[in-house]
C-alpha cells in the first residue's frame, strides 16, 4: 500500500510542476479545447512548453499527440479561446466525454505514461469526474482496479459533434491565385487536346499549299507473259507456248494551271479555320482558368464563413451557459432556457451546411488542381476593384470576347467556303508531262523512247444541280453563324449589364457592410455588458447577436460575389488570360516562373502566413494564420523585418566588399515597392542620403566579391528586366553614407557655429556619458525567448542613441547596446512584450519615433543573441 501512495504522490508533484494533467484530474463544469496534434515527442513537449505556464495541458498519446486545454471555467472560455484562436485558428471547443487514456506527460520532468493506463467510465464529466486524489482515499482495491484497468478492453466512444467542422490544414504550402491558375492549366488534358487540335489545323494549311506544286511521279513496270498457243510456225502449225516481258520506265510531271479559284480559297478557309481553333483553345483556357479561380474563391470565402458560424456558436454557447446558470438559481424561466437552446441548434445546423459548402469547395479545388495541390492553403483575396465604364466595356468586348471572335473567323470561314464553291462552274486546266521508256516488249527489237506533253481543260456541263445545291447550302451556313453572331453579342451585352451593375452594386455596398458589422460588434459588445449586469434582456442580445452574425456572414458573401464577378467580367471581355500575362502565341506561354509557388517551400515553425487584411479588423473575418510561435502573425515575413536583418548584416560586412546601389526612387515608400517588385526583400535595405542639399532615397541589393559577380547576379535576379539606374560600389562607401545621414539627424542647433561676440565667460556643463538603463537591461536579456521586442533603430553613435531615447522618454523601457566590428554601430530597443497584440499596441504609441525611424516588432531572442554575440567576454 505504501509502494502504491508513493507513486500517487510522485505522479500528482510532476503534473503540478509542468501544468499537464491526466484526464483524472479534469475538473467537473469546466471546458475542454482541442487545440492541435503533433507527430513527435519534441514537437509535443514545444506545444506543452508553449502553454504549460498559462492553462492545464491534456496530452492524449494515439498515432499522434493530441493537445487540449483543459479545466477552462465557462466564465473565462470566451476570451481563452480568443486567446488560442490567434496562434492555432484550427483549435475548438470539444465535446468530448470519455477517453480511452488518462494521457501522457510530455514536459521535461516526466517520461511519457503508458498509452492506455485507464479509462473514464462516466459519460459526463460534469457531473462524475473521478481525481486520482479521490482514489487514493477510497480504498486500496480501489485504486489497484485503477491502475490495471489497462487490460480491460474498452468500446471506443461513438459520441462525436456532428456539427464541428473539419479543420483545413492551414500547416499547407501557402498558394496564390496564379499558382492554383497555371497548376490547373499544366494539368487539364482537355488544354493539351486541344492545343493538338490547333496544331492539326495549322497542319491542314500546309496540306493545302501542296496544291500549289507540281505531282512528279516515277513508275517501273516489269511483267512475263506466257501465251498459248505460240505463234505459227511456217509449217502451218502453232507453236505450244509463247514467252516474252513487257518491261518499261516512266517520268510524269502534272500540274495544275488553273482551277477556278478553289485552291486560293480553300487556303483561305482553312487559315480562318486555324484562327477559329487557336480562339477556341483560348476560349478552353479562360474556361479553366475560371473554374481554377471560382474553385479558390470558394475555398477561402467558405472558410471565412465557416469560422464566423463557429464563433457564432461559441457566443451563443457561452450565452446558454450563463442562462443555464440563472434558470438553474430562478432568475429566468423555461421560456428564455428553449430560446438560447432553438439559437444554438438553428447555428449548429448553420454551420453543417456551411461545412458540408466548405467540404465539396475543397474537393472541387483539389479536383481542378490536382493531387498535387491537395495539401495546400489559399489565401489571396482581391475585393477592391474596379472596370471601365459599362458603354466602354460593350464596345471593347464586342470585339475582344473569344466567343464573338470565333464567329467572326467562322463566318470569315464560310465566306471563303462560298468563293471556293464557285470553282465548279468555272473550267480547270491541268499540264502533263511525261517520258517512258520501254526496254522489253513482245516481238521487241529495240528500246524505245516517248515523250508526252498534255494540256486538258475539262469543265462540267451538267450534273444535276449538285453544285448549285452546295452553294446554297454554304450560303444558308454563313447566313446561320452571323444570326448566331447576333444572338451571341446580346446575350453578351445583357450578361455584362447584370454582372457590371452586381459588381458596382457590391463595391459601394462593401463600406455599408463593413460599417454595419462594426456597429453590430459594438451593439453587441454593449449588450453583453448589459446582460451580465442584469440590465439586458435576453431576447435582445440573441437579436444583435443574430444582427452581427449577418451581417459578417453577408459581408463575408459581398466580399465572394464582388471577386467573382470581376474575373467573370474580365472572362467575358476577354481579358482573363492578360490578366495572368499568359500568351500563347509564346512558345512557352505557360509559364510556371510567375507562380509564387513553390513545391519546396513548407512554412517554418518560427513563420506565418501573411494574410491580406480585410477592411474589417483583423482578428474576426481574416485572422486565419499558420500555427507558430506566440502570435508572430507576418512580422517574420515582413518585407521591413527582412529588411533589417540584412541591414544589419550589411553593416557588419567588410567594407571592401561591393554592393548594388540603385537610385530613382523618391521616397522610402516608392522604394519598399520597388523592393517588392523585383522581389529582392531578402538581401536589400533602403537608406536615405543628403547630396546636393535635397535627401534622395537609394536601394542597396547584395553583397559581392567583385563587381562582376555584382553584376551578373543581379541580372539573373531581375532577368534583364530592371528599369533602375544601379551602380557597383564598394559597401564602405555605403556604410559611410548612411553614418554620414545618421549623424546628420541628430545635429542639434547649438552644435552649429555661431560668429564670436563679446559675452560673459560661462562655465561649461560637461554632459555624463550615456548609460543604457540596467534594470531594464537585465529584463530584457532574461526575458523569454517567445516575447517580443521593438526595435526601433541603428546609429553610429551611443551619445546620438542616448539623445534619442531621452527626448523620446524612454529609459526605463529601453536598451543600447553596440555591435559589429569595433562595436561601430549601435541598436536601440524598446520593450518586453509577451504577446504581439502587446507590442504592436505599444509601436501605434510611439508618435513621431514611429513615423521617422519605421520601427520593427521582432521576436526578442534574435536580439539577445545579437547582443551576446557581440557583447558576451
């Protein structure tokens, strides 16, 4: 018994210590949210070291670890599961009852338990949850039972929340538009049967030009012949057989002198014919290229809707749980419990049908795409746009859209069809030319040798009407394809009227929206308020919290209609594949360069996705990010954090060194766009620079051993296309530069020469040198390494470091420190900040710092190391 209280006592210190609990010790009224999986054990102890100082940790051990937080009381949920929502959007709040395990501890005080030590036998953690405290003051059979409940197989729970949606694996390879665009068209075999057909056609061209050149035919012709009887003999009597050969050569050369018209025109019809096909083949291509988009459209616009059902459900859940507790104490009746209960069950049955939209979006895509993009995640939305006038777009398609293109070539087709008709009822003539050479024969004497030169001209008289008929036909054809010409510009010009007034209609509408979801949030925002108090009926809040839903969800609908009828409009006007700059009159014009995609690219642990914000605020319609460390969202991925890791790389280099400079661009901004266009975030960094007394904005890309190589690389990175004036420079010249710049900020106006005049001889105060605040110091070296810092800037000197950060009053919250070689440079930080909501709340407070040093939020562990590189004896 002792043996068996010590491993009790043992095993409750360990969960203590590292915040992980058994399925044991859940608390009964509390929640449990499923927050993720992990494959590996190291995996599994960074996501309990992620969590374990803030909540209770359940890890259940199958094929994978599971994680769950756990003993959530109902009056915190909402804001936890905010709270967790941001760093794994995937998690939600799970209705699970039973376990097969008592689960496993994975931090780096335990080993991991046996994968089926116990089962929970109550069916409601509510109302039985059994602790192993419980146990042990039971009985000693009690807990032996306890501990070998491992060989008692047990029937896996079949209880499941039908309506929890699958979670879509945002751990996938990020993909744009043009990557699911040209992924689509690299796969469709209908675009390569077709491509094929166009190439018959132009092959057919060739055909018919054949009939411009003459036939020249070669023949040889041997033949023994045995007649019987023979030839008579002088006797009077015939001779039993007869054998002799025919053997002869012959060269003939025929050609067609003139044919009424028909060979001209036929070559006609058949390039009017290729012109029809090379359209069709664009026309199969804008098909596809639709389908591709509409499929990612729905994909991520359901995925936005399915989230705000599932908070929807939550609201309204933690709503129900605060009823449930006033009716259970008298305060409500049975009335208002069946309200909020018809409310979640209406959202529940919402949010199956959203999920079963989002589950067939997601098979269409994959099925448009391929097997290849099934582990993927698209994100890009494009819903402020923009066309021409709706009397300028008529007139443009008219002559741009494919499908009226292909009538016009048809028609142009028949046309040449009718001319070629005519051919019958004109004469032809044909030339012959032509030598034999008979080299055998019967009773041959000797070779004999012809030569033949014919000229026919052949024309029919009469045959029935037949060529009269085809004329009419053809006639009547080219008659029907200009009245489907007309029937096709109509329905056209209505198609582009519906779609131009939907798409102006959903642009104006999409601020009324956006307003009117913020108004809802905050309506709602203060009803909650009202109802905690007692002051709010429920009735009223389950009325705005129908309100907001909505309105997010038609926000969400407005946001997917507007993106979709603008590449239906762009279809239409044939400008769709323009639009994606694919060419096919390009040998290679699908080409797989412009895709942002790349099939080696997985998401980094440390990074995220960066989303397109929406107008509306982040963190409700658009904040679907990449699992990763505590809320790094896109400040890794950054072009200005990117930026400034290689600035100050670039600082550190050795000055003999060479760089690109580029010039041209007339403030910070024009060069972050430029950066961005020729994607070269990762080895470049913007400076500013005083000549000729105007500051002039310069880009500096690379580091080289020589100019060539400077060069040359930079070439291959921009494939000839850059339009920037660059020069080759050594980087001390740079460096030089923007120290010169630097300095130059902080020149104060008494520090400039003054003309001597008689004064008063005044004592000098000498200034103490600048100290970086040493408790802030030691906080910000000994903070964890999953905080975030601010950094605001690089300077040449700790006095012009220290003078920034005092006129900014900021000592006790920042620190200076020096780096690179001869500790010539010197970084200012500001802040510990344990989440990134924090640090980007304090960046929106810095004022004019923020405004003229554009500072960064970084994980703060980058620049601990920097300093210990630098700074450690």
């Amino acid at each position: 018994m002792f043996k068996y209280f010590v491993l009790i006592i043992v095993f409750f210190e360990i969960v203590v210590f590292a915040k992980e609990i058994t399925t044991s010790e859940l608390k009964p009224n509390t929640i449990l949210i499923k927050v993720t999986n992990t494959q590996t054990r190291e995996q599994a102890h960074q996501f309990v070291k992620q969590f374990e100082t803030h909540y209770d940790v359940l890890t259940l051990k199958d094929e994978n670890y599971m994680h769950y937080v756990a003993n959530v009381e109902p009056i915190a949920y909402k804001e936890i599961f905010n709270d967790i929502k941001k760093i794994y959007p995937d998690a939600f709040k799970s209705s699970k009852k039973t376990f097969q395990t008592t689960g496993v501890i994975v931090g780096n005080t335990a080993l991991d338990a046996p994968h089926a030590l116990s089962t929970l036998f109550p069916d409601d953690l509510d109302s039985s949850s059994l602790s192993v405290e419980q146990n042990t003051t039971n009985d000693f059979n009690g807990l032996e039972n306890f501990l070998k409940t491992s060989d008692t197989p047990q029937e896996e729970s079949k209880i499941k929340d039908a309506n929890r949606a699958q979670p879509f694996n945002s751990n996938g390879i990020k993909v744009d538009l043009i990557d699911a665009v040209l992924q689509t068209l690299s796969i469709s075999h209908k675009i390569m049967a077709s491509r094929e057909k166009m190439l018959q056609a132009k092959y057919n061209i060739d055909i018919a030009y054949g009939n411009y050149h003459p036939s020249i035919d070669a023949s040889y012709t041997i033949v023994k012949t045995e007649k019987q009887p023979g030839d008579m003999t002088p006797t009077q009597t015939y001779e039993k057989a007869k054998y002799f050969g025919d053997e002869k050569y012959s060269l003939s050369l025929s050609q067609n002198i003139y044919a009424g018209g028909e060979t001209e025109n036929e070559i006609e019809r058949l390039k009017a014919q290729y012109l029809v096909s090379k359209t069709d083949y664009e026309r199969l291509l804008e098909d596809e290229i639709f389908k591709a988009i509409t499929s990612y459209i729905d994909v991520v616009f359901t995925r936005d809707a399915l989230d705000i059902n599932q908070k929807n459900i939550e609201e309204l859940e933690t709503i129900f749980q605060i009823v449930k507790a006033k009716f259970d104490a008298g305060a409500l009746s049975i009335g208002e419990l069946s309200s909020i209960e018809a409310s979640v069950a209406n959202a529940k049955s919402q949010l199956s049908r959203t999920n079963s939209k989002f589950s067939n979006a997601m098979e269409y895509f994959k099925f448009i795409t391929g097997e290849a993009f099934a582990e993927t995640y698209p994100y890009e939305k494009i819903v402020h746009v923009s066309v021409k006038p709706l009397k300028e777009l008529l007139e443009y398609t008219t002559t741009s859209n494919t499908t009226i293109k292909i009538f016009g070539y048809e028609i142009l087709s028949k046309k040449f069809n009718i001319a070629k008709l005519k051919a019958p009822f004109r004469p032809k003539v044909d030339l012959v030319l032509a030598k034999e050479k008979i080299t055998d024969k019967e009773d041959f004497e000797m070779a004999e040798d012809s030569y033949i030169a014919k000229l026919m001209v052949s024309y029919n008289l009469y045959n029935g009407g037949k060529d009269k008929n085809e004329y009419l036909k053809a006639f009547s054809s080219l008659q029907e394809k200009m009245f489907e010409r007309e029937a096709e510009l109509r329905k056209i010009k209505w198609e582009l009227e519906k779609l131009h007034t939907s798409l102006t209609s959903l642009q104006d509408n999409l601020g009324n929206v956006e307003k009117e979801v913020n108004s809802s949030r905050n309506m709602v925002g203060s009803y909650w308020e009202s109802f905690r108090n007692g002051e709010q009926d429920l009735h009223v809040l389950l009325q705005g919290q129908r309100q907001l839903n909505t309105a997010e969800l038609d926000f969400i609908l407005s946001q997917q209609d507007s993106m979709k009828d603008f590449f239906e409009i762009l279809k239409i006007s044939g400008d769709l594949l323009s639009y994606f700059q694919i060419d096919i009159n390009d040998e290679n014009f699908l080409d797989i360069a412009k895709a942002k995609y790349r099939a080696h690219y997985k998401p980094k642990k440390s990074s995220a996705l960066s989303l397109q914000d929406s107008p509306i605020q982040k963190n409700d319609l658009n904040a679907t990010l990449n699992p990763s460390d505590a809320l790094k969202k896109d400040s890794n991925n950054s072009t200005l954090s990117k930026l400034l890791s290689f600035h100050e790389r670039f600082l550190m280099e050795n000055p003999d060194r060479f760089t690109l400079v580029m010039t041209g661009a007339s403030t910070p901004l024009e060069g972050l766009k430029r950066i961005a266009d020729l994607h070269i975030e990762d080895e470049s960094f913007i400076y500013e620079h005083f000549e000729n007394q105007k500051i002039k904005t310069k880009i500096v890309y690379g580091i080289y051993d020589s100019p060539k190589d400077a060069n040359l690389s930079f070439f291959k990175k921009t494939k000839g296309k850059n339009n920037n004036p660059f020069t080759v420079e050594k980087i001390g010249n740079v460096q030089k530069e923007f120290k010169d710049f630097s300095e130059l900020l902080f020149v104060d106006v008494n520090d400039i020469p003054k003309p001597m005049l008689p004064q008063v001889i005044k004592v000098e105060k000498t200034e103490e040198p600048f100290i970086t605040n040493n408790e802030f110091k030691d906080k910000f070296l000994n903070a964890p390494k999953n905080y975030f810092t601010i950094n605001i800037t690089t300077l040449s000197e700790v006095e012009k470091a220290g003078k920034l950060v005092k006129e900014a009053m900021m000592e006790t919250e920042s620190f200076v420190f020096t780096f690179g070689k001869s500790h010539s440079w010197v970084k200012i930080m500001y802040g510990t900040f344990s989440t990134y909501e924090e640090a980007k709340n304090a960046l929106d407070k810095l004022g004019t710092i923020k405004t003229l040093y554009m500072p960064v939020i970084e994980p703060i562990n980058l620049k601990q190391e920097l300093y210990q590189r630098f700074n450690q004896p």
